[in-house]
C-alpha cells in the first residue's frame, strides 16, 4: 500500500512525464503546488517508488519515468474523469449530424476524429457482416454477362457483389429469383446464408427456375463470396510523431503489423465490454509491447457490434483518451439504436 505522500510523487511523476517526455527529477516535484514536503524527503520518496517498481531511472538522466506497473497503478487508481471542451464535443456532435447514406460512413469518420482529437492513431472495427442480418437483396444486370448483387444490412453495411451472369438465364428468372431471397432471406443472419440456400430456398428455386443449376452456381457467387475486414485506421503517421518512436525499426515492426488486418481485427473483436487498457508488455502482440491500446466497444440494444481503439505510447494522456473513447462509443451505439 502506497503512502499518501508516495501517491502524490508518483501522480506528479507520471503527469509531468505525460506532457513532457523528459524524466522528472526532486527539484520539478518539489515546484508543485500539492508537494508540501522538502526535496529530501520527496528524494527518499523517489527511492521507495522505484524500488518498489513503480519508477525507474534511466541512463542519461537523474530524473525517474513511470514503469509499467506504474502506469497500470495510475490507470487504475490515480486519474481523474476528463472534461472534453466545447470544441471537442461540437466536433464530435457535427459528424453524427450529417446526413450518411450508411452507417459504416460514421465508423469511418469516427477513426478520422479519433485521431484529430487525440494525435494518436485511431482504429476502428466496424460492425461485422457476419455478426448482421440481411435486410434486402437487389440483382442489377450491368450486361448480358455480368450483373452486381447488393447486399443491405441491418447494420446500414452495403455490399455489392460482382459476378459473370452464365448464358442462358432469363430475366424472368432473375425476377423470380429477386423474390424468393427477399422472402425467405431477409433477417437471417448473414453468417447463416449458406445453410438457408442449401436448404428450403433450394426447394423453391428448383420448383421455379427454368435451369435451376445454372441459376444455383451463379446464386452461390454472388452470396457467398469471403467477406472483407472493416478496419479502418486513422492517423497513421501520428506514432511517427512521438519521442519514443525514432527508431526506425520499431516502426517499421509496428506498421508491418497494423498491415495485418485479420489479426488487428481478431484483437479487438476479444476486446471486453466497455473501456480496457492494455499497457507495453500487457499487449498481446509483441509489436504493440512498447505502446498503450486503449479500446471501447459500441453495442445495439446490450449486444456487441464494434470497438473503436487508439494506439500510442505508454506515455499517452489516458484521461483524455479515455474520455474521447467513451463520448464516442456513446454516439455510435445511440446512432446505432436510432437507425435500428
């Protein structure tokens, strides 16, 4: 158990660090306002924090840095809730504002505000295809071989799929066709697509479809291609901007991993429920060891349909962070609820 004294040099410590970047020594603690005690004392204070692990001291300084086990102990115990300004939350309020055709959109601009807000870099998992049901299917001809499916969600998710339309089929077919997926496919889940057009819209199909072959192979085409991630990331280059990434090898590390789309998209879909902060070696992929991830999930009606996430330093502002992550994940998930 921390003293009251070791809390309020630790707090100074880490706050001081978060701004600066340059390891603090007795005398800048001694010139705060909250520090009543003498340099001496704050010296011994300093001593105790680090040989319990919550400090350390590096190699070209006198001054201390937070350790890891002191910024999860400041996480978890020392910060403060954050007030966003005026600006930040008229920022954020304008873009749920515009009118957008589509709700992948908002994620979209979401990762761009994130990382403005911030000066971190934002990524953003939007709302799963497989985790969605389907709300209407459209068949465009383009030509006499060619033709786009387009998939609506219940998420506001429009996927358009291009596909070789074989010889032979008939636009009455391709009416028919229309009508039966609308009528027997729309609110199932997409993950479940596959087992309805084996089963009873195969039934239908063979009872109106004039080739019921050919019209089944090109069917399964357009449905039941592999579905891409939605990851979008935003502010890149903002990871370039911070003192503990001039190594040029651990960015290229870092962005060699962020190009993984899959396995970024894996980490935060085994995001828990509601903020979590994973700090240097509590990260699960060895390339994000030297950063902070921060993450917050959206939800429709109690139930999981996204995170949104920034990555940065250790020595990231995490009240800040925090307080940004939570307002938006906020409007996503009333947005969300509005639509649907």
């Amino acid at each position: 158990m921390l003293t009251n004294r070791q809390l309020q040099v630790l707090q100074v410590i880490i706050d001081e660090f978060i701004h600066s970047a340059q390891p603090i020594g007795s005398r800048a603690i001694a010139k705060k306002n909250e520090i009543t005690f003498s340099p001496a004392t704050i010296r011994n204070e300093m001593a105790d924090l680090e040989e319990m692990g919550f400090i350390e001291k590096t190699h070209t300084s006198s001054g201390r840095v937070p350790s890891e086990k002191g910024y999860r102990f400041y996480v978890d115990h020392l910060i403060s809730p954050f007030q966003l300004s005026q600006g930040e939350m008229n920022t954020i309020q304008r873009t749920f504002e515009k009118e957008m055709v589509e709700f992948e959109q908002i994620v979209q601009k979401s990762a761009g505000i994130l990382s403005d807000l911030t000066n971190y870099t934002s990524i953003v998992l939007g709302p799963g295809v497989f985790d969605t049901t389907l709300k209407q299917i459209q068949i465009v001809s383009m030509s006499n071989i060619s033709a786009v499916a387009i998939l609506i969600t219940n998420t506001g998710h429009i996927e358009h799929r291009f596909f070789n339309v074989p010889a032979g089929i008939k636009t009455s077919d391709l009416e028919k066709l229309v009508n039966i997926l609308n009528d027997r496919l729309v609110g199932v889940p997409i993950i479940e697509l596959r087992e309805k057009l084996y089963g009873e819209v195969t039934i239908l199909l063979k009872q109106h479809s004039d080739d019921f072959a050919t019209t089944y192979s090109y069917l399964k085409e357009a449905l039941l291609e592999e579905q891409p991630v939605k990851l979008y990331v935003g502010g890149k280059t903002n990871i370039m901007m911070q003192p503990e990434f001039k190594d040029i090898n651990k960015i290229q590390s870092l962005y060699t991993i962020m190009e993984q789309e899959d396995l970024i998209a894996n980490l935060l879909r085994s995001s828990d429920k509601g903020i979590q902060v994973s700090i240097g070696h509590e990260n699960k992929l060895d390339e994000m060891q030297g950063c902070s991830l921060i993450t917050a999930t959206y939800s429709l009606g109690g139930e999981q349909m996204g995170t949104i996430a920034l990555l940065g330093p250790t020595r990231m502002e995490y009240s800040r962070v925090i307080s940004v992550l939570n307002v938006l994940s906020r409007r996503l998930s009333k947005t969300f609820h509005s639509w649907y």
